[in-house]
C-alpha cells in the first residue's frame, strides 16, 4: 500500500523523539574532536546511539586522520540509494569562546560551543533521521546510508577515502550548515606555490646578488595587473566570477642580505568547466611575461593536498529531482519554501558529485557562525533537519519510488 505523504511524515514524527536529537548533538559536541583521537571518540559516541537503534555499522580508517564511520538502512533490492554525508571533526577552539567550548551549554533554545553548527547538529539530525525510518518500519528500496567522515576539516580526507574506495548512492545530502536552505553550487579550490630564488649578497653590495623578494614582487604586479582582469570575462550566473587570492608570502633570513628565495601562496576558488591544468597554465603564462635575470628561477608547484584530492566546483541543476524533491519536502515540513542558491564554502558535496554521485547541501545551522568564537545553534533547526531528512529518504527510497505528487 501507498502512503501518502501525510501518513509517511506522521509515522516518521511517531518515531522521532526530538530530545534523542538534542540530547545526541549534546553528545557529539562534547567529544573535543580536533585530534584524531578525538574523532575515533566522537565516532563511538554515533556508533552507540546507532547500534542501540538496531542499525549496524562499519568503521574505515583514514590515513592517520581518524575513521569514517558508515551505516546503512538495508533495503528489499540492495539497490544504492540516498547517502547522508557529515563530518565528525572540528577545528580548534579559541580561548576566547562566551562558553566553555566542548560544555555544549544551551541557552533559551540555543546550544553554544565548538562544532555545533560545523556540523554536529546536522549529523546528530542525519543519525536521528535514519533511526526514526527504522523505527518506524519504512519500507526501503533502495539503501539510505549516512557516512561520518574524518579529516574533513584538513583537506576532505575523509570523504576522499570513500570516493576511492567505491562508494555508491544515486543522491547525496552533505548535512552543512545552511540554515535549511538549499545549495547546489559552489567553486572549486586550487592552490599553488611560487617559488623565487635569487642570490644572496651583503646588503651594502646589492649588485653581486639577485633579490629574490624583488622579483616576486615583480610576479605578483604581473599577476594582479594581466590575470586578475581577465577573471571578470565570464561571470557564472549563481558563483560569479572565479578569484584570485594570494595569502602568504616569505622571504629572506636577514635584514642586512639580499634574500636569496621568496615563497608566496596562491590560490584559486574556480568555476565549472575551469580544471587544475588550466589554472597551472594561465599562471605559467603570467609568470612567463616577467623579465627574469638570467639567475633567477621561477618554480610552480601544486600544494600536495590539491595533488592528492583534487577540489572541484559542485554545480547541479535546481530542476534536479534531488534539490526540487528534497525543497518541496522541506516546504511541506515547515511551511515554507528553502532558499535554492549558491555560497563561497567548499565542501564534500563536490567530491562526491565528481565520483559520479549528484549532491546539495542542506543543513542546519549558520555557516557564518563555523569556525568563530560565536559559534552556536538552534536546537529546534536542527531537529527540524532530523524530520526533513527521514521524510526525504523515506520518499527517495521507498518502494514506489518518487510518486508522490508536490
């Protein structure tokens, strides 16, 4: 038998008790996970919750970054079906936070503290979700699997092992802080270093040397004055146009010497249909017009982790049937319409969309607010995402398919 939409959403709502979410994210917000040890904790900390709610599990280890922990709602066919995607770790905390960072205090409705909106809201929400399907006996035709990645927060690690290793799903929702709205766009990140030495003389005779923070200096106007322009010849209707950013440059040992190597960082947050190999090539072009001293040496170099895992842009088409079903879900559950757009973050989403997975982002939370000393969340955004979510999986993956009318 069918069920109507309204029949699903009331079941999914007999089953998902709003305090087993809040009291999870408490949970989960509490395990200091900036360590790799402390994303094994906050790995335990899921792994229970899943397991007393008969969900099995599986643990894949990540280089020397922690685990991904994986489990899966089996269905009748085994067909891949929806894949939740959310990471465990944070970054460090400062100390200037309102709130002991890992106390996970909740004020008038809000919790405070590190990872509460980036993004352990949005997991504990995705972990709720699958348990209320299967207390609630949904039937599935498709597999609906959450992975808690590692290492996200140091180069997307986490997700990039599962990539390698196979990982299948016809949909993914990367659970990020987008306080409900829907993003299904963002840049792709590329990075580089540019490498100038020189030679190195006394102060007092600069002639016998070649200064190698001068030539960089001269790269960095070619730079701003030929590439930067050129940027704005395509503007992507939802990203705008693709940037340039140099964040750090060193160079020299000594005051009194003619530096003999110059480093600076350069990076590029690029739009689709743009790749790797043309970034390295438009910066080899501007690097070549410098008029280099005959001993003088230019070198671009990749950074290693955009070598390892490469960063592409996500960009799905807002009449997907993932981002349509899933905001016409979202409607239904809280009377209004997510926002569909794009933003500057980078996340998981692209890497999974680049193994051949189509992804949004949709989660609860600020993304303003990751990463600050205000970082904080509404409990009930989040367990309203634990309600939108098991409801949508449930429609993604049920018997009859996308049936139902919106």
């Amino acid at each position: 038998m069918t069920l109507s939409f309204e029949d699903l959403a009331a079941s999914i709502r007999e089953h998902l008790d709003p305090d087993s979410v809040i009291d999870l994210t408490r949970e989960l917000v509490r395990v200091p996970s900036d360590t790799a040890e402390g994303e094994e904790k906050a790995a335990a900390v899921l792994e229970t919750f899943l397991h007393q709610a008969g969900i099995s599990t599986t643990r894949q280890p990540v280089e020397s970054m922690g685990v991904n922990l994986i489990a899966s709602l089996p269905s009748e066919s085994d067909d891949v079906g929806l894949l939740f995607n959310g990471h465990l770790d944070v970054v460090p905390p400062s100390s200037s936070m309102p709130f002991p960072p890992f106390d996970a205090t909740v004020k008038e409705g809000i919790m405070w503290g590190r990872g509460t909106a980036d993004m352990k809201g949005g997991l504990a929400a995705m972990a709720c979700a699958l348990a209320a399907i299967r207390a609630a006996n949904i039937p599935l035709e498709r597999t609906v699997t959450l992975s808690a990645v590692a290492a996200e927060e140091q180069g997307n690690l986490g997700t990039s092992a599962l990539v390698r290793d196979g990982i299948q799903a016809d949909w993914a929702v990367v659970g990020e802080a987008t306080g409900l709205d829907l993003i299904v766009a963002h840049k792709g990140v590329d990075r580089y270093r540019v490498i100038v030495e020189g030679r190195s003389a006394h102060e007092s005779m600069p002639e016998l040397g070649t200064n190698a923070i001068m030539h960089a200096a001269q790269i960095i106007t070619v730079l701003n004055k030929s590439l930067w322009p050129r940027l704005k010849e395509r503007v992507h209707p939802e990203l705008g146009m693709a940037t340039y950013n140099i964040g750090t440059i060193q160079g020299g040992i000594r005051r009194n010497m003619v530096p003999d190597r110059c480093v600076f960082q350069i990076g590029k947050r690029y739009l689709p249909g743009d790749s790797p190999d043309a970034i390295r090539a438009e910066l080899e072009e501007a690097i070549a017009t410098c008029k280099a001293e005959p001993d003088v040496r230019v070198s671009l170099v990749r950074e290693p982790e955009f070598d390892r895992v490469p960063h592409p842009p996500l960009e799905i088409h807002p009449k997907h049937p993932l981002p349509h079903v899933l905001s016409a879900t979202a409607a239904r559950v809280r009377g209004e319409t997510p926002r569909v757009g794009s933003w500057g973050a980078f996340t998981d989403g692209a890497l999974l969309q680049a193994a051949g997975i189509p992804a949004v982002i949709f989660g609860p939370g600020d993304v303003s607010l990751a990463h600050t000393d205000e970082e904080h969340i509404e409990l009930s955004e989040v367990v309203a995402a634990a309600e939108i979510y098991a409801i949508f999986a449930a429609l993604a993956c049920r018997p009859e398919g996308m049936t139902e009318s919106f």
